[in-house]
C-alpha cells in the first residue's frame, strides 16, 4: 500500500526501490512536496544515511514530518525495524532538515 502511494505521489520514482534507491530519490520525493530547497545526502552506509534539505524559500514543520513519515513508512516496508528521524529543522533557525534514517 505504501509503495503504491509513494508511487502515485512521484511518478518519477521507480516501481521497486531499495534503501540505498531510495535514499538517492530523494530528490525526486523532495520536489514533489516542495518547490524550494536543495536535497543533500551527507553520509550513507549499508544500514543507515543522513540527507538534509537546506535553501528552503519557505520552511515548514508540516512537510518536514509528512517526508520524515513518509520516508519512515515506505523504509518500513523493505525493512520492518527501519527508522527515520528528523534531527534539525531550517523552520525552527537550523540550517536545514536533517533527517537521519537506519535500516538493516
């Protein structure tokens, strides 16, 4: 049901996707929901990866969750103890969205 929704909500994104895909998406997922802001991934492993969101013409705590709930759902269904937190938010004076996820 998740991957079928993501689906629909980024056309762009291929059928099937793994952690590491999904994890290079975001920029696709990003510009879904938004119309500003730089997608950046700052660290990726085998297990985990740290991705920010920074120069956002208009910040919001609401986006930020729904991308943090929705990365965290769809990491949920490729692997069931996957996690997504969202460490900084640019809206709240940080530099960016931070958003830490962990898989495997």
């Amino acid at each position: 049901m998740v991957r079928r929704g993501l689906g629909k909500f980024c056309p762009g994104l291929p059928r099937f996707v793994t952690p590491d895909m999904l994890v290079h998406c975001m920029p696709v997922i990003w510009s879904s929901m938004s119309r500003s802001g730089e997608v950046h991934i700052l660290e990726q492993s085998a297990t985990g990866a740290r991705i920010s969101i920074r120069a956002q013409a208009e910040p919001s705590l609401g986006v930020c969750a729904v991308v943090a709930g929705l990365i965290c759902a769809t990491l949920r269904q490729l692997e069931p103890y996957a996690d997504v937190n969202a460490i900084s938010s640019q809206v709240l004076g940080d530099a960016a969205d931070v958003f830490v996820l962990t898989w495997g």
